[in-house]
C-alpha cells in the first residue's frame, strides 16, 4: 500500500471491515441453518396446510318415508354463499358486513351477531353467509370475485317436511351443528366437524348416522388470496341411507285432523300395531313447522317464530306423547285389575267387590261417580266403577300397585326410538317422601288414590298405550318404535353392500318383547270389561263398531279437583283401545287436554281414525260410520246435554 | 500506447470478480423467473445485465482518477435525477413512493439506485487527498453534507429503506479516512447503550406507537407477533426460508410460496427467500460464500489500490454492497425489518444491477492501474 503512513494503521482498518463482512454474513448463514435445517420440516407444514384446502362436498341426506313408500322427507339442492375463513382477517369480518349485508340483501343485525360468534371460534372454516341464496346472489358473488375471492358459492342439499307441521315431533329436524355439541366426545366419536348439518330432534336424530352419509371433499391449491389454483384430489360424498318408518301417513292424517278438530287442538294420538310395536301415527297437538329449523332459522323471522315456539305457552315444541305426563284417570284401572287378579287380591269367581259410591278412610270421603252396588271386575271395568278400586288398591296394597308397576315398566322409559322421552311418575313410598316431606309416611289414602289413576299416577301417553297394548297381546309388551328399515344400499355380495337395518331397542338389555306372565282367564276376563266399555253398555258405548269389535278404557283426569274443572281447567279426555278384541291389528290411545269426559272427545277421535284403518284394511266402510258423524255433530250442537250426561254416566 | 494498455489490462483484469458477479445475476434470473414464472422480470434482468456489462467495462478501462476528478458533475447529474423523480408525471409512484422514472422499451428505473454510486464517487474524491492527519471536524461535516443532499431529496419520495443504504458508505470513507478509534468506540458504545434504552423509554411513556411496537416484536418473536397483518411478510418469508429444507422444496413452481402470491415482492426484495425455497441450504450457502468472495476481492482491490481515492472509491462501494446485503437477508430470514432495500445482483431490478456493475467497474479500473504512476 503505497499511501500508507502508519498514523493511519490503514491495513488493519481494512483488515476490521473485511472481518466485519465476514461476520455479518456468517451471522445470516448460522440463522439460515436454524431455519431451514433445524425447522424446515415444521415450516414446510405449515407452508403446505396454508394453501391447501379442504372444501367438502355435502352429502344428500337419506330420505324419510312412511311404510307404504310415500315420501315424508326429502332434501333439494340449494346454493349456500359460504365465506373461507383462512382468508379474512378477524377485524375485516366486521368491515365485510355492510357490504355482504347490501349484496346479498341480508339483515345486518344477525350478520354482526354470527360475525361475532364465529371470531370466538377459529374452528370454523367456512362461514356460512347466506342460505338458499337466489340466482340474484349467486350472480352477485360472481361479479365480486376481485373485490371478495373469500366468497364461494356451494351446493348443499335441504330439508324439506310436510307442511302445516304434520310429524313434525316424529320426523324431528335438522340443524347446523353447535358448538356445545362440537365438544361432547360422541361428536369427535362420530366425526363431526363445524358446520355439519345434523339431526337434532326426532328420526333425524336418533338415526342421524343412518341418514346423514358421509361428506366428500375437494382437495384444491390455494394462493393467497383464496382463490383455487389446482385441485389436488376429490372424494364423493357417500349419501346417506333411505328411511322407510313405521308410519302410514293415512292414519297419521286422521290422527293429526282430529287433534286439530278437537274443542282444544291439543292433545295427543298414537296408534300401535301391539303385535310388534311398530308406530302407525303419532300425533302431538300443537306443533310446529320443522321446515323453520332447516330453512328459516337464519333470517330474522325465523328466528322471531323460534323465539314465538318457546315462549308459547301451549309448547307446541314439546312431543306430548312421550315428554308430557299426565294422570290417566280410568284407563289406569286396565292394568289395576290385571294386576289384581294376577296377585290373588280377587280371584276371577269372587271378584266382585262393594262400590258404596266411594269410600271413607278415617274422615275423608273419596266418593264414586256413581252407584254400582257389587259389580265384578268386568262390570268395574266397562262402568269404570272408582268405588271398586279404591277397595281393590287396598287389597293390593302400595307394594302390589309397585309389583303391577313395575311389571308394566310403568316406571321406565318405554324405549321408543324418539329423543328425549321421560319416565313416568308412578306410585311408590318414596315418591310420596318426596312429594309430600311434611307427611312422608305412605297411608291407606295414598293406596286409593293410588288406584284410580290420579295424584302418584302421571304417566306418559306412549306408555300407556304400551300397557294396553300388552293386555291385548296376553302380555307380550313390544317396545314402541318408528323405524321399519333402513334401506339396502349397493349390490349385494359387493363390499360396498350394506344390508337393511331394523329396529333395535336402545337399550340392548331390554327384552324385546318383554313376556308378562298373564294366566290367560285373568287376561281374557279383563279383556272382556274392556270390550263391554265399548260394545256391552259402557263408557265408550257411542264408538261401537259392528264386526270389528273395539276395547277400551276411557278416562278423564282430573287438572284440578272437583267444581272447578270448567273452561280451561277442565279434565283430560282419555281413550286407550285396541281391536278388534279378540285378534288385535291396532291399539291406539287418545288424550285431548282440558276437554272433558274420555267418552266424549277421546273415545270419538279414536273412533274416526279406527275408520280409516278399517276402509284400508277391509276396502269397505266401516259399520256404523254414518251414525258416527251423525253423534258427533249432534254433541257439538248441544254442550248442555254433554255436561249432564257426564255428571251421569261418569268415566 | 493503446495496445500495450490492452495486453496488461487482459492480464491484470480481475476475471473472478467479474465472473463472479455474473454468475451471480444468472442464478439470480432463475430465481427471478422461478418467482415471477408468467412475467418478464428475468428478460429484462438479462437486458441489464448486458447493459450493466458494457458499463463495467468502460469504466475499467476508463482512468478511474479522470472520473472520479469529474465526480462533482456526476454527483451533480445524480441529485438532478432526484428531483426529477420528483416530478409529478415523470416519476413514477408506486406503493406510495414516487422513486421510479419510466424508461421507455425497459420499463422503469430507480435514481436512488444510481446516485449511490456518484454519491460514493463524490466522497472518494473529498476524502482522497494524501493524508498526514486524523480526520478533522470540519471534513467529517463536509462528508456528512455531501450525503445530506441525495439523502433529503430522497427521502421526499419518500424510500426510508434506500436512506438507510446510504450511511454505511459514509461510515466506511471516515472509518478509513483515519478517524480516531476512540471515536469510533464510543460512538458504537452509545448505540449499543442508547437505542435499547430509548425504545424501552419510547414504550413507558407512549411515545413509541402500538403499531411501532408490533414491528419490532415481529422480529424478536415473528411465530407470535401479528401474522396476518404488520408480521404478514417476515412470517410468509419464514416459511418459505424453511420449505426449502436442506436442498430446496419439493413443490412445483406453480404451488410454490411465490407462485401462489404468499409471500409478497418475491422477485424484488423477497428474491433470496424465493432462492431459499428453491435451493435449500445448499444452494443458499453457496450464494453467501459468493458474496463473501466477491466482496473480499473488491477488499482485496482496494488494499492494492495505487492512491487513497482509488481504495475510497472501492470500500465506499463494499460498504454499501454488504450493508444491503446483510439487511435484505436479515429480511427474508426474519432478523431484520421489513424495509424495501434490493439485493445487490440478485433482485430485480435496472438501476441497482446497473449500478453494482458500475461500481465493479470502477474496482476493476483501480486494479488495472495499481502499477501506473
């Protein structure tokens, strides 16, 4: 260096920059080290997982249809406008409903409140933005494309149900699954993920697995903007299975039109084939239109109907078949003389006991609707004698009525294939310990009005069909159930072939039938008081049916106690039944809230759907059917004569 | 006189370097084209590599001092191109920079670029008289006006990054213009002292901003800072570093981090994590020891250099090369922040190709003079 004076120390400054050069360098080299070597596999994932995606192919859910093939529930194909999470920031979610909101014509409200929903959960890939967009839509979100590349439309099959809400409590509905549901293990167990639509009550639920399939999925290359670059790979969705019921949906149509002629509109109707259990019509009054959960449910008026279903005080959502339980009144003395008579409390030669037209335990009188002097348990029974059984109770005493109880698993769910179904409250010590913890000591009073199915007896409607259902069967007690077959799919022998399915009960333990044993004179004598109910003079008298004999019991249960039953306290009308007699096809029971007498609004609404399984069982009208309409309309013309032929002729 | 120029030029001429820096522009074409596979980036990176060698070599077999005595007029003719970028209709705004003027047939060219150069020529001169004494207060004032001047024009377009460029030119002139080292240490002590204790100030007391904040925790900690938004390009520039693993990812060009728009500016400030993706480790090592090289050699140059102007004009120009090769580096790997600062020979772009060419140019000529007197 020819400058270089060592004032300077020249050389060794260069030296220092060269050394820094080095440096730094070596630096950057150590950090790409880490980066590439040590973490590359990590940030290579996270690279491939950033631009790829996982856009699912629904699924058609499996149809729903009635045991003669008729179709109850079908899905068509709409287009959901569906926003891709990855690609919106969680602060833009907010400055996107304005215009979403202008676009697609949506409420801004339930926008911002989804938005805010969904920010609380990154689980959730797609945001669905509208349902059942209009072409107007779809040519919108097309026409954004640049502005809005998180937007896509996707095709995604929905429900539709019967309208004016016929089956809705059967049928059920479906739903986007939430998020509570997300987290319970059966989900994970099941494969579910956010945005799923699911069953969530009824068929829909309980064989959801059934009808759901399984969804498919396209496999694309994003870039960064969301936009499909590729598709790497595309799995079909499996569809979901068909479902043929147990109902015949013209039964079930009269069932439904005479809850919705009754003087309430609310009540229920079922109808049970007792050789098997299967469902022929299950009627739950008032209802509801399930067609709100599948389609409306996002808009602002669906969500104000929803709000209207569960503030309604008639609980249109609530299946009363098996959610509501109610006193049975008289048809308890059904399984009260089975019991009876099974327990030696009476024998068949001396069954006859004292009516007194009630009963005095210490100072309190518990009377009878009427005088029946002796009768035996036939006579009890087809003249619904309460006197008779509070005596008959007594002999059983509170540890029979538990054994006759339990026999008929009164107290347990009867295991229909429905959600959500509850357990009867049935007579027991510590029922009334609970009930009553001033007085918890079991009484002589307890046992009466333990036998005359009011105060510890409040049953559901389904189990008490049940019960009758397995007199009439000598004791064979089938587990109630809606499902006939889930169709075959695939060829057989092939490995995609999946053979039909039928019903099992629930609960594997339970036997199926249960077989109580019934000496058969016990059974066939209180048969008879129930045929005589209908056809030798009895409470359901006005339903007779020439050749196609009907036996019953009728009921009326007491909402609140005597005197007051008028206007909207009045007693539920009762009506358990099945015929013919002596070869049972059909049990059916019927309850109408708060109308009055069994014989008058249950016994009448049953009549009419037994024509209409008659004329499609014989293929001719039923006997008796003109008259028939001729009582009904005379009772609707005069309420005057109804009242006084209750006060006289009683349950 | 000509001829006898012409056969020591051949010996003398340093053909590593120019080598070198051409191999390193076509490695980093392909990349260019690998980033930006649809557009034309890597044809007219071609373009200026041809014209980026024509520069080189008139100006190595041009006498350095005869240039560098006309410095003024070039620095002069430098800061005219600054404000003609000013311009309004003329320079060309983009991503809210007015720091491009359209080139007609070669698209667009950044005068920041270039100035650097003349900038760095103008230093040269200042500081390459013979010297018999420490540098003196006045000079170094001097030496800081000289940089003001392009500096402030530039930073109306405003290019904060390209400033940042700047300043290590003048610290390596007055670091090698006998500054005393007591100086030197005790302004190395103060930054290392002061900037952590003003910016933990600046966060107590509000006056570093939230947003200021988040930029600085994207480089301490860019796997949790703000990832979509203000750690968007450090973390996507991170990702697509590591994909390329030890010898380049397996992906295709078109479902590559760049082909599908992840990672932003991939054939400009991006290029080495494109680089990086495409050639792993392997390939990403190998282009650090080629800068090392190249830039050792321009040292080497410089120690050889016949008078004190022809080593300034050389080690201006290896500071401003490493500096911003360091920063864009530290960008695509996360240890540095996002700021637009091109790398030398790699990125694509006319003017710093340009430019660099030029400045081995300039090394070359010093070279090939080191024996005349």
């Amino acid at each position: 260096m020819k400058f270089e004076d060592t004032s300077q120390n020249l050389r060794a400054r260069l030296r220092f920059v060269q050394a820094m050069v080095v440096l730094l360098l070596g630096v950057l080299s150590v950090r790409l080290y880490v980066l590439q070597v040590v973490r590359g596999e990590r940030y290579a994932e996270i690279a491939e997982n950033q631009r790829r995606r996982r856009l699912p192919i629904p699924a058609p859910r499996g149809l729903i249809l009635d045991r003669e093939g008729r179709v109850l529930v079908s899905s068509r194909p709409i287009y959901n406008v569906i926003m891709s999470r990855e690609d919106v920031k969680v602060k833009d979610l907010i400055s996107l409903i304005d215009p979403l909101a202008e676009g697609l014509s949506l409420d801004r409200d339930i926008l911002r409140d989804y938005f805010e929903l969904v920010k609380t959960m990154p689980a959730f890939e797609s945001i669905l933005v509208k349902q059942d967009a209009t072409p107007g839509d779809i040519a919108w979100v097309e026409a954004h494309n640049l502005e809005y590349p998180e937007l896509r439309v996707e095709q995604q099959p929905q429900r539709t149900y019967p309208p004016n809400g016929s089956l809705a409590h059967v049928l059920g509905y479906v739903g986007e699954i939430s998020p509570e549901q997300l987290k319970q293990q059966a989900s994970k167990d099941r494969g579910l993920k956010p945005g799923d639509i699911i069953g969530l009550s009824g068929i829909e639920q309980i064989y959801d697995d059934y009808l759901r399939g399984r969804d498919g999925y396209r496999e694309v290359v994003v870039d960064s903007r969301g936009r499909i670059q590729d598709e790497i790979e595309t799995v079909a969705p499996i569809p979901g299975r068909d479902l043929v019921t147990t109902i015949d949906l013209d039964i079930q149509n009269a069932a439904e039109e005479q809850l919705q002629n009754s003087v309430t509109r609310r009540g229920v109707i079922i109808s049970m084939d007792p050789g098997n259990g299967e469902i022929f019509a299950l009627a739950s009054y008032p209802t509801f239109d399930p067609n709100l959960f599948s389609q409306r449910i996002t808009t602002k008026g669906g969500r104000a109907e929803y709000r209207a279903l569960l503030n309604d005080p008639e609980t249109p959502l609530l299946n009363r078949a098996i959610q509501s339980r109610y006193p049975p009144g008289s048809t308890w003395k059904v399984p009260m003389a089975i019991g009876g008579l099974k327990q030696g409390a009476i024998t068949l030669d001396h069954s006859n006991l004292v009516c007194g037209g009630g009963i005095t335990i210490g100072n309190k009188f518990t009377r009878c609707m009427g005088n029946h002097g002796s009768p035996d348990i036939r006579t009890a029974i087809s003249r619904s004698c309460d006197g008779y059984f509070y005596r008959l109770g007594l002999k059983m005493g509170i540890d029979g009525i538990v054994e006759m109880v339990d026999e008929f698993d009164l107290n347990k769910r009867t295991g229909i294939d429905l959600p959500n179904e509850v357990v009867s409250w049935t007579p027991s010590r510590e029922f009334k310990r609970r009930m009553q913890p001033r007085d918890p000591e079991w009484r002589d009073i307890d046992t009466v009005y333990a036998s005359f199915g009011q105060v510890y007896d409040i049953i559901t409607p389904i189990s008490l069909l049940r019960t009758i259902a397995a007199v009439s069967k000598n004791g064979r007690m089938y587990i109630p159930h809606l499902l006939k077959e889930v169709r075959p799919v695939g060829t057989e022998g092939t490995t995609e072939y999946r053979g039909p399915v039928t019903f099992q009960p629930l609960d594997q333990s339970r036997p199926n039938p249960k077989v109580i044993p019934i000496p058969e004179d016990i059974n066939h004598a209180v048969v008879e008081g129930m045929w005589s109910v209908v056809n030798g003079g009895g409470t359901g008298a006005r339903i007779q049916m020439a050749g196609f004999d009907i036996a019953g019991k009728t009921g009326t249960a007491q909402v609140v106690r005597l005197g007051k039953d008028v206007g909207k306290n009045k007693d539920h009308s009762w009506f358990v039944s099945y015929a013919p007699a002596y070869k049972p096809e059909v049990a059916m029971v019927a309850l109408i809230e708060n109308s009055g007498f069994g014989g008058h609004h249950a016994a009448p609404a049953v009549r009419a759907i037994y024509d209409v399984y008659y004329r499609k069982t014989r293929n001719e009208e039923p006997p008796g059917a003109v008259q028939q309409i001729a009582k009904k309309q005379k009772t609707t013309a005069t309420p005057l004569a109804e009242t006084q032929q209750q006060a006289v002729v009683n349950q | 006189m000509v001829a006898i120029i012409h056969k020591r030029s051949w010996r003398d001429f340093d053909w590593i370097l120019a080598l070198l820096a051409i191999g390193i522009v076509l490695f980093g074409t392909i990349q260019i084209r690998n980033a930006q596979p649809t557009e034309t980036y890597w044809v007219k990176q071609l373009i200026g590599l041809s014209i980026g060698l024509v520069a080189m070599l008139a100006i190595a077999f041009t006498d350095y001092r005869r240039l560098l005595n006309l410095a003024p007029a070039f620095y002069i003719f430098g800061l005219i191109l600054l404000i003609i970028v000013l311009i309004p209709g003329i320079g060309l705004r983009i991503n809210g920079q007015q720091a491009w003027i359209r080139v007609p047939g070669i698209g667009q060219f950044q005068p920041s670029e270039f100035v650097k150069v003349t900038t760095a020529m103008m230093l040269a001169r200042y500081f390459g008289k013979n010297r018999v004494q420490p540098l003196t207060l006045k000079e170094t004032i001097v030496g800081g006006l000289i940089l003001a001047l392009p500096i402030g024009l530039i930073l109306l377009e405003p290019d904060v990054g390209s400033v940042l460029t700047y300043f290590p030119i003048l610290a390596v002139v007055l670091f090698l213009s006998a500054i005393k080292m007591r100086l030197v240490i005790a302004s190395v002590l103060i930054a290392v002292v002061m900037i952590p204790a003003a910016y933990w100030l600046g966060v107590r007391t509000g006056m570093v901003k939230g947003y200021q904040q988040e930029r600085i925790n994207v480089i301490l900690d860019p796997e949790n800072a703000d990832r979509r938004r203000i750690g968007y390009h450090t973390w996507q520039s991170i990702l697509t570093v590591g994909e390329g693993g030890l010898f380049g990812s397996r992906s295709s060009v078109e479902h590559s981090q760049s082909g599908l728009k992840f990672l932003p500016e991939p054939h400009t400030d991006f290029i080495y994590a494109v680089t990086a993706e495409n050639s792993g480790f392997v390939g990403c090592v190998l282009v650090l020891l080629a800068y090392v090289i190249l830039l050792s050699r321009l040292i080497t140059g410089a120690r050889r250099a016949s008078d004190r102007m022809g080593m300034l004009v050389i080690m201006a120009v290896v500071g401003g090369l490493a500096f911003q090769i360091f920063i864009n580096i530290g960008m695509a790997l996360g240890i540095s922040p996002v700021i637009g600062v091109p790398l030398p020979l790699m990125s694509a772009g006319l003017a710093s190709l340009i430019a660099t060419f030029i400045a081995i140019g300039f090394a070359i000529s010093v070279q090939l003079r080191r024996f005349v007197n």
